[in-house]
C-alpha cells in the first residue's frame, strides 16, 4: 500500500464485523482503535487501517475504498 490517506469503506467494516459477532465497539476495542475511526466520514493512515483489518482478519485492500 502507498503511502497517504484512504477512506475505509465503512458498510463493510461493520457487515465483517457482524459476520464476526462483534459489535464495532467490540471491534474497535480489539483494533485499539477509536469509534470515530469507523463513524466519522475521514481517510485514515495504512497503520490504522491495518488495525481494523487484523481484528477481522483480512486484508488492508479488503476494507479500503477504491
């Protein structure tokens, strides 16, 4: 991944989530992420991305809007 900013493509993040049985509180908490991060409209850093996608188990690109 290059570097810079992406938009997580949140409906995803939380249908992944739900898949997985956790609330995004709960996902937010594994990723050690804030809330925000998934309910704010904002483009995030690959570090924090790659957060989110370790807690659900798949890939940065999986997540990401294109």
């Amino acid at each position: 991944m290059a570097r810079g900013t992406y938009e997580i493509d949140k409906e995803k993040v939380k249908r992944l989530a739900l898949e997985q049985g956790m609330s995004i509180n709960n996902l937010c908490e594994k990723a050690e992420v804030s809330v925000s991060v998934i309910n704010v409209n904002k483009k995030h850093y690959p570090a924090t991305i790659k957060h989110i996608a370790d807690a659900l188990g798949v890939s940065i690109s999986e997540i990401v809007k294109e």
